[in-house]
C-alpha cells in the first residue's frame, strides 16, 4: 500500500482492478459523449480509474455503501442534464459513470469536484477526498435541487 488511499477504500479499489500507476485510454469516452468537452481534471481521473467497477455494499461512514462504475459510456443519452447542471453551477461537469446500478449519475467538474447527479446536484468533494467519500459511504453534501 502506498498511503494515498486509506486501507479499506485501499482494498475496494484493488479488488475492482485499480493499481498505483494504472493507465488508460480516456480518448474513447470522449466520442461517446456528445456536446461536454472532456476537461483536464476528469480525463486525469478516468485515465487512472475509468472503467472500474467499484463493488462495494453495507454500512457506511453516514450512508449506504453503494457500488458504482466509472463509465462516462454509462451516462450516454443523458448529456442534456449534465449540461444543465454545469449552466446552473457555473462550471462543465463531465459525466464519469453511475452510480448503485444506475440510480444516479457521477460527474467531475473542472476543479476535480466529483458529484452526484440527479434530479439533484450533491458533492462528494475533490479528487482522491471525494473517491474515498464514495468508498467510504459518506453522504454527499446537496449543492442545488433541479434545475
């Protein structure tokens, strides 16, 4: 283990195929979703961690634990919200997958933010912090209702 992570969220990552210094080709969600320029912060992201498949369930630090996958292809069809919500808060959130089998959206804004999407908008925090938060069975903080 090299200390980023704590051990549990640690252990959730390298069981769903994550290793320090992975790499992937991010370039292949960009054409699958339409209108939403890729930003730095989530093609850095989804170039580490896209394409896993976070299985992870029970109790958590103030929620569920809830599994999620890190697909933007997952979002495809749903540009429109994600694009009302970046007009709403100001700033592109890139769609990065779902989120408990599809019953929510993840997206990435271009400060690395990772949040909920919904018919409402929460945030889980910033980059790794807001990895560990889904990991970890942390409640998102609700940022705005719908659009």
């Amino acid at each position: 283990m090299d200390g980023r992570f704590p051990r549990g969220v640690d252990r959730a990552l390298r069981k769903s195929g994550w290793i320090p210094g992975r790499t992937v080709d991010a370039s292949l969600w960009r054409e699958c979703i339409r209108g939403i320029e890729m930003h730095v912060p989530a093609e850095r992201f989804l170039t580490e961690f896209g394409g896993l498949s976070v299985n992870i369930h029970g109790l958590g630090r103030s929620a569920a634990k809830a599994p999620f996958e890190l697909d933007p292809g997952l979002c495809e069809g749903e540009e429109e919200r994600f694009r009302d919500w970046s007009n709403t808060l100001g700033r592109v959130i890139y769609p990065l997958g779902e989120l408990d089998h599809g019953r929510f959206f993840l997206g990435m804004d271009e400060l690395g933010e990772i949040f909920l999407v919904a018919d409402w908008l929460a945030s889980f925090g910033s980059g790794d912090a807001g990895l560990i938060a889904l990991c970890q069975g942390v409640m998102p903080t609700e940022m705005h209702g719908a659009p």
